[in-house]
C-alpha cells in the first residue's frame, strides 16, 4: 500500500459550488449542516425521519434499525409497502403525462413513456408474469438490451414481489447460465436482439444455448422483439412479450411485501470462484435511491436526467430504474455506443433532449476525450447543470476535460464513490455545499459514516492509505450473498470483530477531510469502470483443452483503466511465432465467449511455468511488474523457477 501513497498525485485545484446553483438546489448549507448534526446526535432517529418522509408505506413501520442478528442488519422491518408502487403510481396524480422516459435507439428511433404509460406497461407484464404462475420470492432473470422495456422488466418484478436478477446483455451464454443457475429462476425475460456499435447482438440465441446447458428450472422464457433479427422460438417454452401482455390488463395490484422482502440479486465479481449474488431489499434500497437522487443529483421536476449506464449494472439499477422514478424524474435511456455515427453521438442527445443532469464514467470520458475537443464544441451543451462520474478514481486529466468542455466551466462536477453492495452513493459531493477537488470523491453523504483504518481498525490521519471501511449499518446495504451467507460474512466482515464494513477498497483522506480511492485491496481488476474477478478468467482459461495454468494481472490503461494481461502455460511446449499468435487469438475468443467480450485479455503471454514462491503461491506482484514492463528490481532470488521471468517479460 505505501507505494501506493507515494505515487498519489498532489492536487491543489478546488472548485466551490457556484452561486446560482446553490440558490436553486434541494439541499443547501444549512439543509446539510443539520443533516450531518441529527445523523450525529440520533442516527437511527435521522434514516427513520427520512424513511418516513420519502417512502409511502401501506403500513408504517416502528422499528428502525434492527442489529440483532448482527453483521446482518434489518431496517424498517415491520413496515410494508411496494417499490413500484412508489416510483410509479404515487406519481400519477401530479405526473400521469409527464415523460418518465424518453427512449433512444441506437439508430435514432425513439419513444416516449410517460408515468401513466410506464403504470400500464408495468401492469401489463406484472399481471403476465403472474399468468405464467411467478409468486412473490420467485427469481426472474432479465437478459436484456438498454431498451425502456428493461426497465419496465425490473418495474413489474418489483411491482409483483418477484426477485430481479439482471444479467448484462454484453455477458457469454456460459456466464449467464451461472448466474441462472445460481439464482434458481423459473421465468427469464429477454429480447430477440439489442443493437451495439451497428451490429445486432443475439441476445435470445444466447439464452437457448444457456438453457441447453443449464440444470436450473427456467420454465418460461418471455422475448422482447426489438433487433428483428431471427429467432428460435420453443413451443411451450418461449413466449413474445406483445404476445403476453396483449390481454392483460394495465390495473396490476402491487404485491405489498414487507419493507425487507429481497427486491434483486445482482452478481459482482470476488477475487475467488465465482460471481456472488448481491442480494438487496426492498424498503432501505429505496430509500437511499431516493435521497441520493435529491441530493447528490439534486433532481427538480424540470430536469432531464441521463445516466449512461446499463442495467445489467448497479449504476443501472440504482440511477436508472429506481432513483429518477422514485422522485418523479424525466430521463433518457439510450440503447447504442457513445460512437456511433461518433464520439459526438452523446453530446448531440444531450442537446437534443436537453439533458440538464448526466451521470457517466470516467472510461467514457477518457474515450471521448481522445476523440478531440471538435465534436462537443458543435453542440449546444448550454442546458446541462450538473455532471456526475461513477466506477473509478478519475484522473484530473479528465475531471478537468468533464469540466471544461462539456460543463462550460459552470457545472459542479459529483464524483460518486459506491459498490454494488453499498446500493447507492456513499462518498460523494452535494453539489451546492461540497467544495470539489479533481480525483477525489470528496466526503460522505449524511448518514454514512466512512473512515480510512490500519489493520487493528485504528482510524489513520491525513494522507495515510489504510482500508476504506463503512463504521454503522446504512438502509441500503446488501444483506447477503444468494445462497452464500458464509461468503458474506467472510467478504465484508472479516476484521475488525465484523463491526465495520469492509469495502475492499484502500484509500486516504487529504488534509482538508476528502476522501481519495486508490484501487483494490483484493485481486479484482478494474476494467472500464466494472469488476471483473481475476479468478473468473483464469477458471475461463483453464477450460481452455489446451492450458495448464493461467494467471491474470491488471496493467494501467489510458482508456479503460486497467486492461487485462494473462500468463498462460499450455500443457504442451512453450509456443512462438505464428504458433502463438493463433493460439492468442483462440484464447481471447475463447475468454469473450466464456465470460464476455468485456474479460478479453489485450496481452497474453506464454511461458514454461509461473513465477511461483517456494511455498507454491505465484507472484502476482511480481506479474503485475511484468505486465507494466517495469524492471524487475526486487530479488527474484526465492523464486522456484527464477528463469520463466524472462520468459514472461519477452526476452527469452
Ligand atoms: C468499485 C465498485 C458503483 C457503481 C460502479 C461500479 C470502484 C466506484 C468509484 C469512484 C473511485 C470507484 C471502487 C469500488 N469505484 N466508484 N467514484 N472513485 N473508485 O460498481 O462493480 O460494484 O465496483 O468500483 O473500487 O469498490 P462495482
């Protein structure tokens, strides 16, 4: 960790919040000051007020926090209500013809949603899925493009009590029938096809070959026709969505559930094994989803917000599906890349639909920043506000592009640190109170109560790197890995007698208080702004008939953030040449059909063996040196088999 502390930048440019912005946000100075004095003074006094206040129950609740089954906490537990019902049909008196959601394809078709819209849509598939017999608890697996009916998917699941499981449409059959299988579910909903970078991704045949290969219990199989791409359709099995819903009625009862009943899974990658299922509720989710919204993105009814992430990530569950609609929020979705027909495509839709909040990450900022200052110049970005970055540390390079091209200097820039298992913002500017500072992530929200430690659990002093940990219960935290509990316990509370939250992140606090991400602690890459699990791609490699062992290291990238770099031995002799070009070729396809395109590795190396410590644990710090093309400075004396390095760095 302490080269990691040496290497942090030094950054002394800080940005106040503007004066015209301050006098129109929801949270101003003094709203904030005594937020953070009543989350001191009475902390479970301060989540109960706000869940009072931002959440309609059908039944109010008593109990507010509930640690006594700690490290799993409960919230609001003897209160009911229903998700939907509170981003959707509370709206509708004041809000049934507002636009919830303007959809944009990616070769620019659009449709608008409005509240009352989403309402029969949402009532439409929720009474469907309650035709095909899915009750309340029952696992849906949605495998869908970044169409309005994802949404609308993941809407009536909730609407129903039914358990969502979005599994992004970018992941390989093989990855998708793990995390069916894992979930259990008996309903999928899918679509033909999703149009990406001009080409049509069979989202169905993917899910046919999953299934053939599933031991799960998937008994039926709902398919959105978008792409128009052909599809086999199975008899008894697979149905069409406009099929489906036709005779259904818009009026779908909301399955009161109690506020802890599990509202999805979603699975994140650990640096062992396999993925694990997030599993989240229902009424604490919500109600970080909601303030955050208020708060951070400081949403007001003229707003139009764009989120640039999938669904098939937390960002997409927490910004997309759940947050702008639970405040009765206008926003975009768009199907496509940010590059076609180019890299002005997004800041034409903002101009376009006159986006005046946008929420995206830095490894889209990094790419279209390379694509030159012309193309946002050539629209008017006059509308937008507020600006938001989410998934990694963003290096001021960018953060300053953020700002100057695309905000016009004027937009408050919110760089919001969060996990899938933390389900909303933890560590984040309030845009009209927090002063900015490029690459910081600045300081937690009310209510959050973040600290740097040693191992022993001692809260460290400025500009010490230590383990960033989360020291009280917040509503919207995952409470257990899916058919896992062990692993939960043993990933987030492993230290410290299990009373804090380990995020597995490391970091530092500045001087002035703010918090700086420096990366990992664990093997998990960071790989354009998603986890990806070292582990799961060695096991993909391995698969591989013709390898005998892997390892995979990240390595910086200007773009991406870290890009993937394998060590392979094959079980038969060291290849090279043309030999080794096709069988990188075999591997790397082999990974994108494994995992996704998203795990391919950009290097990959052969070698004899893998550098290996006498007690037979291979020297991933040594590989990751390897992968940067450092010199290898350390003594690689104690190494088994010292001379496969060479082999590794391309000299032998
Ligand atoms: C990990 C969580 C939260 C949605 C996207 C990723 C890194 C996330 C930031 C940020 C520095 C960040 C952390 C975190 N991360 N946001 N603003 N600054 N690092 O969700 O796949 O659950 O990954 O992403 O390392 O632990 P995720």
């Amino acid at each position: 960790m302490s080269d990691n502390i040496e290497s942090a930048l030094h950054e002394d440019r800080h940005f106040p919040p503007p004066d015209d912005f301050v006098a129109k946000a929801r949270l101003k100075p003094a709203d904030a000051e005594a937020l953070y004095k009543k989350a001191d003074e009475d902390y479970e006094g301060f989540w109960c007020d706000l869940a009072r206040e931002k959440i309609s129950w059908k039944k109010e609740f008593s109990v507010g926090l509930d640690d006594s089954r700690a490290p799993h906490f409960a919230w609001f537990t003897d209160g009911v209500m229903n998700v939907s019902y509170n981003c959707i049909d509370r709206h509708l008196e004041q809000r049934g013809d507002k636009p919830a959601i303007i959809f944009e394809g990616e070769s620019g078709d659009t449709r608008t949603y409005t509240y009352r819209d989403l309402y029969n849509e949402v009532g439409k598939l929720g009474n469907a899925l309650r035709s095909m017999g899915v009750q309340k608890g029952d696992r849906v697996v949605i495998y869908m493009p970044m169409i309005a009916e994802a949404v609308i998917a993941m809407q009536a699941c909730a609407r129903i009590g039914a358990i969502h499981s979005v599994v992004f449409g970018g992941f390989s059959a093989d990855a998708l029938r793990d995390r069916l299988d894992n979930s259990g579910a008996k309903v999928m909903i899918t679509a033909d096809g999703g149009t990406r970078g001009g080409r049509v991704v069979s989202l169905k045949k993917n899910v046919d070959k999953a299934l053939d290969i599933s031991e799960g219990l998937v008994e039926k199989v709902i398919v959105c026709k978008r792409a128009g791409n052909d599809v086999d359709m199975k008899d008894d099995r697979d149905v069409w969505w406009h099929i489906a819903t036709a005779e259904e009625s818009n009026d779908c009862e909301p399955e009161w559930v109690e506020a802890e009943h599990p509202l999805f899974l979603l699975y994140t990658s650990g640096s062992t094994g396999k993925p694990k299922g997030i599993q989240h509720a229902s009424a604490g989710y919500l109600l970080n989803a909601v303030i955050t919204s208020e708060w951070v993105f400081d949403l007001h009814d003229d707003d139009i917000f764009w989120c640039t992430a999938d669904v098939g990530w937390i960002t997409g569950h927490t910004y997309v599906t759940y947050g702008p609609l639970s405040v009765g929020a206008t926003q975009i979705v768009y199907e496509g890349v940010p590059t076609v027909p180019d890299a002005g495509r997004w800041w034409q839709m903002c101009q376009d639909h006159g986006v005046t909040v946008f929420y995206t990450a830095p490894t889209a900022i990094r790419a279209l920043m390379k694509a030159g200052d012309e193309l946002p110049s050539q629209y008017d970005l006059s509308k937008l506000r507020l600006l938001g970055t989410v998934g990694e540390p963003i290096n001021p390079e960018a953060w300053m592009w953020y700002h100057e091209k695309i905000g016009g200097e004027r937009c408050p820039i919110v760089d919001t640190w969060w996990q899938t298992e933390t389900g909303a913002n933890m560590i984040a500017p309030l845009p009209a109170v927090t002063t900015t500072t490029p690459g910081s992530c600045t300081r937690p929200l009310p209510g959050i109560i973040a600290d740097v430690v040693n191992e022993e659990g001692e809260s460290l002093g400025p500009d010490q790197g230590g383990l960033l940990v989360i020291k009280k219960p917040w509503p919207s935290m995952l409470r257990t890995v899916w058919q896992d509990d062990k692993r939960y316990k043993s990933t987030y509370w492993p230290k410290f007698d299990g009373k804090y939250y380990l995020a597995g992140d490391s970091a530092r606090r500045d001087p002035d208080g703010n918090f700086w991400i420096m990366g990992r602690i664990d093997d998990v890459l960071n790989v354009s702004g998603h986890r990806l699990g070292t582990m799961e791609i060695e096991s993909a490699l391995v698969a591989h008939e013709a390898v005998a062992e892997a390892a995979v290291v990240g390595r910086p990238h200007d773009v991406k953030g870290e890009s993937i770099v394998a060590f392979v031995i094959l079980k038969s002799d060291r290849p090279t040449g043309a030999e080794a070009d096709e069988m990188v070729k075999t591997l790397r396809n082999w990974v994108s059909d494994h995992i996704g395109p998203i795990a391919k590795p950009d290097d990959i190396r052969f070698a004899d063996g893998l550098p290996k410590t006498r007690s037979g644990k291979i020297m991933r710090r040594l590989l990751r040196s390897i992968a940067k093309g450092e010199e290898i400075t350390s003594d690689i004396s104690t190494l088994e088999n010292e001379g496969v390095v060479a082999q590794l760095q391309g000299k032998a």
